[in-house]
C-alpha cells in the first residue's frame, strides 16, 4: 500500500507544482509552458487568490488540486471554485484524487466556506464518476454559460 499525503503547496513545493500543472493544462490540450505555469502559480501565492494543495505518494508529488475563494451572494458567506484538479497518469486509480478532493473539502470548510462548485468536461466520465461517488451532485437548478473574452490581436 503506497502512502498518500496532501498538504498545501507553498513556495518551497512551486517547482513540483508547476511541473503539475503544465502537465494538467496540456490535458486540456494547452500547449506546454512550463515557465508560464510557475509564473502564474507564484502570483497566485504572492496573492494569495488561490490555494493550491500537493498531493504525495510514496513523497512524490504526483497531484495537485487548486481552489479559487469567492463569495455566494445568495448565503452571503465565502465558498471555493475546485478550478483544478489533476493526478498524474501513472498514479491515477490508487486513491490520490479521493484524497485531494477530500482535503479541498476539508480546506473549504475550515474556512468557513457554504460550498464548493466543480466543473469537468462532459466527455470525462472517470472525473464524473468519482464526484458522484464522493456525494457530489450534478448541477439541477442552473445552466452554465460561458463567455470568452480573448485579447485583441
């Protein structure tokens, strides 16, 4: 049995965290950048607009999950975005991502938080079913919309 840990990722833990996160970002079919992963990783700690959590295996940082605070007019209290979450390819299937998300979870309601809201993309069925396992619930009384804001060229 491997040995998992998650814990937040600081300054010390932003190499292995950016190395992550290109990995995440090229899933979405982004091209890889590394240099910009760890820029925009290191201005989101000097921020602190986000929190990142690293998970471990074995002490090897194999996942990360990323969450973004914002506040629910409606309840008037905090809650998070789960923007990102990501284990890699080799480790995946052995309990990282539970443990993840249940630390993001545990995050979110130390600080003081009504809930938390994930998207996933709608071919990701693995992703899907493991959200649904954890309890959490599709999305009934809402649409999603999007708009994209791309810069002038």
């Amino acid at each position: 049995m491997s040995a998992i840990l998650v814990q937040p990722a600081g300054v010390a833990q932003l190499d292995a965290l950016a190395q992550l996160f290109d990995q995440y970002r090229q899933f979405y079919q982004q091209p890889a950048d590394l240099a910009a992963a760890r820029r925009f990783l290191a201005a989101r700690m000097a921020a602190g607009d986000a929190h990142a959590l690293l998970g471990f295996v074995d002490g090897v940082a194999l996942g990360f999950t990323q969450l973004y605070p914002i506040h629910s007019s409606v309840s008037m209290r905090r809650a998070f975005v789960l923007n990102d979450l990501y284990v890699a390819p080799a480790a995946r299937r052995h309990g990282l991502a539970r443990a993840l998300i249940a630390a993001a979870v545990e995050h979110a309601r130390a600080e003081g938080a009504v809930w938390l809201r994930l998207e996933t993309a709608l071919d990701n069925h693995a992703a899907q079913a493991l959200y649904e396992q954890l309890g959490w619930q599709r999305e009934q009384h809402f649409l999603s919309y999007h708009y994209s804001i791309k810069e002038s060229q």
